[in-house]
C-alpha cells in the first residue's frame, strides 16, 4: 500500500509513524512534511501545499496511491476531501460539511441539541475530570484508538515547554455503553441524517455531569497531542485499518490491542545542538520507546528571534511516572552532553 499524507505538523508525524510501522505499507509521501518525517526510510517529502487540489490530485495518480489521508486543518475546512474524492481519490478525513463539527460554533450547538447530547461546550461550565475518546470512524461504525485522562501542564527546565500524560487509573471513565451510544447511535447517525457521510478521526472530551456524560470539546480530527498519545500503544495493521474507514468498511475488522503501558508526551524549544542528537538516536530512541516528532512550529531563517525547534516526545512505560522518567533522564543526559560540548570548545 501507498499513502499520502497532506500537512506538516506532530499530527502529520504520528499518523506517518504509525503507517510505517505497518508492514504492508509501502510507502508514505507527506506534503508537504517536515525535516523530522524525513528520517523514516518509509517517507518520501513532498514540496507541495497542502491545499493545492490540483498537484495534490496529479501527484497521487502518477505515484498510484491507494490512500489520501488529510491533516491539515484549513484545507478540511475549505472541502480539499470533496475534491479529492471528486477525482476518484480514497480519502481519509472529514467532508466540508462534517468539517464544522467542532470549528463552527453554531454548527457544533446546534447539531449537539438535535442529537440530545449533553453539551458542556459553553462558556461557565464548571470544569472537573475530563477524558478524551480517540476514535478512528466510518460512516456507521467506530474503534476506539485511545482514551487519555486529563492533560497536566507544567513549566518544565524553565522552558517553553508543556508535559500531558495519561493517568494511570481509569475507574471513573466513561464505559464504552456511553462511548458507543454518544459516536455510533448519535453523532454518526446523526450525520447520516443530514446526508453527510463521515469518515475520519473523532477526538470527544467527555465530562461527567450531574448523573450524566457530556461533550466539553468535539472535534472531527483530534489534535496532534492525542494522537501521539494514543497511536504508540496500539497493535493494528494502521494502513488496513485507516483503508477500511475511508471506504466505510471498518465494522468487519476486529478491535484494537492496546498496551498495558502508558504514555508521557512533552512539547518543547530545544537548541540545534540538541535536536541533531535527537536526530542521531532517532532509531535507537524508537527501540526504547521514545518517539519523536516536530509539534509543527518551524520558524525560518530569518525569524533571528527563534534559534531552536519546538519538538514533540512520547514515552512509553508501565505508568505514567515511569514514562515521565523516561523523558527526564533523557534530557538530563542531552543537556549534560551539551554543557561538556560548550565547555571544550571554550
């Protein structure tokens, strides 16, 4: 199997790593990508934009992709799926019209009231634990991808910097009878109602309230964050799975597996010197269950503002400590590293 993957940040990067790890997926053009996807032997980068329908089109016929998968945020918005599918394309993503879901206020009150979903998405409403269902959707049916616990953001080494992990105990989640009920019986069906077919990735953030499951955040293609929290722990032939939602085929497939093991996730500004160690150990960091990504912010050369890269890192471990760990030891030891680095050369 060939894909193509249109966009370039973190989410762009773990659906791509994802992919790769599929052996029955050949080969993963991303346009147009970033430096980091480059060091997967399986991806090629595309110098295209994302939202040019018409090279987009070109390119994927002359190369016989078997799937087009959409990331990019404006370019789901402005219909680029319609497009696409227009030219006979087996495409992965929202339409325009589901596009709304979750970027039109409006669109995203209404639909919630006409389905009765319990909809904590305006402003005031208290904010207690939350829990965010990734799920990957075709027009009927659904698997889960992951349900990550509340997000904890810290100032990490004093730099720009955010950590989000998942929690360890999961008791109080929703139970997949509310899962199933809130995607399948209501949302899906409630777009097959208004003659839009969905196929993609859905990222609810559920929140109990008084006796009952409500929506506080929806969204027709989770952020990049979830994403590389959910996508590590999973065992699944993604390119078969990710075919058989685009071509509304997903329901005869079996379940995920999903590790025992949770994950850590830390954004942050790091130094060139830094970044090309990462770089080196790319592979080395991947056998440990560590996996890197850019978060998409890439300034350009002449922004002398900015001399580092925003980068993404996911552990893995047996709890959320443990996975955390795993990422502290690992900077400790860069950041070591670079001070003996600065110091000889002084």
């Amino acid at each position: 199997m060939k894909a193509m993957i249109l966009g370039d940040s973190g989410k762009e990067h773990a659906l791509a790593t994802a992919l790769a790890r599929d052996p029955s997926v050949e080969k993963i053009y991303v346009l147009p990508g970033n430096s980091a996807l480059a060091l997967n032997a399986k991806v090629q980068l595309l110098s295209i934009d994302a939202s040019d329908a018409r090279s987009i089109i070109h390119q994927a016929q002359d190369l016989k992709v078997d799937l087009v998968i959409l990331g990019h945020p404006t370019s789901m918005a402005a219909g680029i799926g319609d497009v696409l599918r227009g030219a006979d394309l087996v495409v992965l993503g929202p339409s325009q019209a589901a596009a709304q879901l979750g970027r039109d206020a409006l669109f995203t009150t209404q639909f919630l009231q006409q389905q009765s979903i319990l909809d904590l998405t305006m402003p005031g409403i208290r904010q207690t634990t939350c829990y965010t269902v990734t799920a990957l959707c075709d027009a009927s049916s659904f698997k889960v991808m992951g349900i990550t616990g509340d997000y904890q953001f810290v100032r990490w080494r004093e730099r720009d910097a955010f950590l989000a992990f998942d929690r360890d105990d999961f008791t109080d989640a929703p139970p997949m009878s509310v899962i199933k009920d809130l995607i399948q019986d209501r949302i899906l069906r409630g777009f097959r109602q208004k003659g839009i077919i969905f196929n993609g990735m859905l990222s609810l953030k559920l929140q109990a309230w008084q006796d009952q499951w409500g929506v506080r955040q929806i969204q027709t293609w989770p952020q990049a964050r979830e994403l590389q929290l959910a996508l590590p722990r999973i065992s699944a032939a993604f390119g078969q799975y990710f075919a058989a939602a685009a071509t509304n085929l997903l329901a005869p497939l079996d379940d995920f597996t999903v590790t025992e093991k949770v994950s850590a996730h830390l954004a942050v500004v790091v130094d060139q010197n830094i970044l090309a160690k990462l770089y080196q150990r790319y592979h080395q960091l991947e056998a440990e269950g560590i996996y890197l990504a850019f978060s998409g912010h890439k300034p350009e050369p002449a922004e002398h503002r900015s001399a580092g890269r925003m980068i993404d890192l996911v552990a893995l471990g047996p709890s959320s400590e443990a996975a955390q760990q795993k990422l502290h030891q690992l900077f400790n030891e860069f950041y070591l590293e670079s001070a003996t680095d600065a110091s000889s050369l002084s």
